[in-house]
C-alpha cells in the first residue's frame, strides 16, 4: 500500500500566524512527550514511521510548501508538486499517475489519501493499514475510515452505512453538514464522521480519468492541470461511486482547522513572550513577536499575534475568522525555508515610485541562498552575526559580524553560512515583492 498526503491549504483560519506558504499543518504548537514543540505534519509523519508507513509515503503539494516541508521533515520526503492549487479531485489524480507511470506501480496497488493534518492518537494509523486488507478482500471501488462521533456535530460530513455491523459496513450515502437534530437523527442510525480517507485500488481511478477523457501519462496531465475543474475528490469520485465500504474507528481524531480546536490540543496557555492574568479562563496566548503581550480579565478568548497581525477572537466566535479576512491580501511577512527563515521589518513606498523594504535573515550553518540576479532593485546586506561566503560577480568574499555588503542592480550574488548566520538586507527598488524566490 501507497500513502498520499495532501498538504495544501491557504492559511485563513489561523490567521494571523498561517499564511499562504505557511498552512496550518506547519505551525509548531503542539507539544511531543518530551516538551518539544512540533507541527501537525510532523506529528503526523513521526506517526506514519512509527507504523512503518512512512517509507510508503508521498506528499502532494503546491512549490510555495516545498521549502518548510523539507525544512520540517528532511530532504528524503518525496514529494509530488502540483503546478497549482485546485482542489482535492485533481491532486489525488495527479499523485496515481505520477505512482503510475513515475513511480511503475500497477493497477492492482492499493494507494491510500489522508489529509496531512487531522489530530489523532497513533492507534489510528494501524486502522489505516487495515484499508489494504479490506479493498483486497472485497471488491468495493472505494474504502472510507468513518469516525464514530462523540457528539451531534454540525460541521462535519456523516457516512451513513446500510444495515448491518462487521469488520467494514457498505456505505447507503453521505449527508454533508446536516443541522443538529439532523446530526442526531444519523448517529442513531450508527452514521460516522467523514475523516476524509480514501483507499482505492490504482487500476480504479486510471479507468475512471480515461473514461472522463483525461490523459494518465504523467507529463502529458501536468501540461493540462491548469485547465482541470476545480472540484473535491469527495464530489467527483465518491459521492458518484456506488460499491463503497467504510471501516468504523472509534479513539481520537479531531480537525485543529479552527482555533478553538486547535488550542484545545496545545499543551501550555502561553507559546512566546506574554502573560495570562490568573482571572482568565480556558484563554490562550501565541505571541510571535518580540514585544510581550498581557491578556487581562478575558475568558474563552484566543490572542494571536504574529508580523502579519493581531487577532483577538472568542474561541466559539473563531470559525468564522476566514470569512472576515477573505480580502486580505497582504505578502507573508514571515516564511520558514529549507535554509532557514526571515521577517520583514519593515515596509515603505516612497513618494517617487520606489519601495524599501527591510528583512532579518536567518541562515543555518552550512545553507546558502541561490545564486541570483535582480534587475529592479539595489540591497544593503549587514552581518549581524556569525561568519559565511559571500559571492558577488563571481568574487569570494569572507564575511563576519558587522561587514556591510552592498549589491547593485544587475549583479550576481549568493551567500553561505559556515555557522548560523543573521544579517539585515534592505532593499530598494520597484516589484519587491518575491515570487518563488525568497530574495
């Protein structure tokens, strides 16, 4: 069995510190047994190796996620890119036929997608490595794993099973976010959460694309995935697919989608500088600024701040946080690479067209940056500590603490560290705002 993980997502719901190459799934809050913080794709990828998963497992996701997953999990993770976001249905079928025809597995291999982020105890993934027993077994098109819900939710999709109990049930349907007396109504008819999880045999979607008329060779699919319908695999595969069976798990699994979900799992109220009064209650406070922030007679409040902003939110109230920032449409003014990360310090557009903008830069000892070009701005780079390699135009300079580094329009440059190096890059010119690249 093959596992797929699908890593997208925008970074609205827990904003301010989520953006747009820093989803959800990359934000360290979560706490290990020994007190170290992690994220929920690490969490989850520590999980699949603790059930020998991971060495049979792929990520999909866009080039924006590249550098803080091989920052977070290493070079080895393999990847497959998608060239663009567009939902759920084409990022499952670009993962098969890159297992196809990239990879040579044949039709008969059973692939497996999770979301990367759902919380769960490690229990949950031997029940994932049940679905292969269970798709070889039987001669479903789909297998689902349902959650057997601890309470009528509004929020989530139900499988509703035919009658009869067993190993696995054949799914009758879905009802996809009922009301609560609804939620009630299903659970009495023993109908599960929907996790999201799909096991399918190779051979399956590969018919189902062709006889869509999609092409399955793989470079021949990249060309056309601008032109794919956006749509979610939930809408097109499953909810069309008539021979599904599903296995029931019951233990933990929860959607830290939201921030009252996802405070619930952290393990201390405050993560930075800050303090919580001793009158508040089920309060939390992320800070990732350098100032502190005090949270003063509040309860059931979330207080997160981060350079791209302050959010002050009742917990019940935080769902709706996507809706109310939808317009936002600032750069992130933090990212986390394979190198290391930087902050924007500061932004300002000046009165004759020019822009000047103001980075701390953090390089790990032994990282360097690419060798670039840029032809619309000049930079002023001061080391504020550490030593490294600096190139300008094919010259080698050594540079340590407190060396200014100055770079014209037009010139070629790259640095490396030869231990953790920090240094301040002013920027001054027109379209700083990067693409692909950090600089």
């Amino acid at each position: 069995m093959k596992v797929i993980l699908l890593s997208g997502g925008s970074g609205k719901r827990l904003w301010p510190l989520s953006n747009d190459t820093r989803a959800k799934q990359f934000l360290k809050v979560l706490k290990t047994e020994d007190g170290q913080l992690e994220s929920m794709v690490q969490r989850v990828w520590r999980q699949l190796s603790s059930v020998g998963l991971s060495k049979e497992s792929f990520i999909v996701t866009g080039k924006a996620q590249i550098d803080i997953l091989q920052s977070q999990l290493g070079y080895d993770v393999p990847i497959i890119i998608e060239p663009e976001g567009r939902d759920t249905f084409p990022a499952i079928s670009l993962a098969s036929i890159y297992l196809s025809g990239v990879v040579g597995l044949g039709e008969e291999e059973v692939v497996t997608v999770l979301p990367v982020d759902s919380y769960v105890d490690d229990k949950f993934f031997e029940k994932v490595k049940e679905l292969e027993k269970i798709v070889n077994q039987s001669d479903a098109q789909l297998a689902l794993i349902g959650i057997k819900p601890t309470y009528p939710s509004t929020k989530y999709g139900y499988i509703v099973p035919h009658e009869g109990d067993g190993n696995y049930f054949w799914v009758k349907g879905f009802v996809e976010k009922p009301s609560e007396h609804e939620a009630v109504k299903l659970i009495e008819r023993n109908a599960l959460w929907n996790a999201g999880i799909f096991a399918f045999r190779l051979g399956f979607l590969l018919d189902l694309l062709k006889a869509k008329g999609y092409p399955t060779e793989h470079e021949t699919f990249l060309k056309q995935y601008s032109m794919l319908r956006k749509i979610s695999f939930d809408y097109e595969v499953v909810e069309k697919t008539k021979k599904i069976i599903a296995l029931s798990y019951n233990g933990e699994w929860k959607d830290l989608g939201t921030w009252n979900t996802l405070t619930e799992e952290m393990g201390d109220l405050v993560l930075g500088k800050g303090i919580i009064s001793c009158d508040c209650e089920n309060t939390h406070l992320v800070n990732e600024l350098h100032i502190p922030v005090v949270v003063l007679g509040l309860s059931n409040v979330v207080v997160a701040a981060s350079p791209n902003g302050i959010l002050v939110t009742d917990k019940a109230a935080s769902p709706r946080l996507k809706d109310i920032i939808h317009d936002f449409n600032y750069r992130p003014m933090y990212e986390e690479h394979c190198w290391g990360w930087y902050r924007v310090l500061d932004y300002t557009m000046l009165g004759n067209g020019q822009e000047v903008l103001t980075k701390r830069v953090f390089l790990l000892a032994g990282k360097n940056l690419s060798y670039q070009v840029h032809y619309r701005r000049s930079e002023i780079w001061t080391i504020i500590s550490g030593e490294g390699e600096f190139v300008l135009n094919g010259e080698l300079h050594r540079v340590r603490e407190g060396d200014v580094l100055q770079i014209s329009a037009k010139a070629e440059h790259t640095i490396k560290a030869n231990t953790d190096l920090e240094f301040i890059v002013v920027q001054r010119g027109t379209e700083l705002r990067e693409g692909t690249s950090p600089f």
